[in-house]
C-alpha cells in the first residue's frame, strides 16, 4: 500500500474528507439503542439514556429485519 492510498483509507476511517459512498452520508447516526432507541454516531457498550446494554449498529439492524 503506498502513502496516498494508506492515508486515504485513514481519513475514510476518521470520517474526514470527501465521501464515496451515498450510503455513508445518509446515515449520520449509524448506531441505535435496542431498548430506547436513541441514536449516536459512536457505539457505546452501556446507552447513556437508559442504561442498556444493546447499542447496536443500523445496519445489522437492517440486515436482520430483511431477512
């Protein structure tokens, strides 16, 4: 991997810089509470609203409500 693209990639991870993916952009909050369903852009092991203990990310969510 030469320094552009390893760079690039940790920028993509960061979330800073020019996006590619449409899907990306759309989601602002890619984590969602099972029990209260608050959202946040971090994953966090304890919800800081209720207590829980099931933050979850969206797009598991998403996966396992279509199949």
């Amino acid at each position: 991997m030469d320094g552009k693209a390893a760079i690039g990639r940790l920028l993509t991870l960061a979330g800073v810089g020019p996006r590619d993916s449409p899907r990306e952009t759309e989601q602002s909050t890619p984590y969602a509470c099972l029990g209260c369903g608050a959202t946040y852009e971090v994953q966090y092991h304890v919800c800081p609203e209720c207590g829980g203990f099931s933050v979850e990310s969206q797009t598991e969510r998403r996966d396992t409500q279509t199949n």
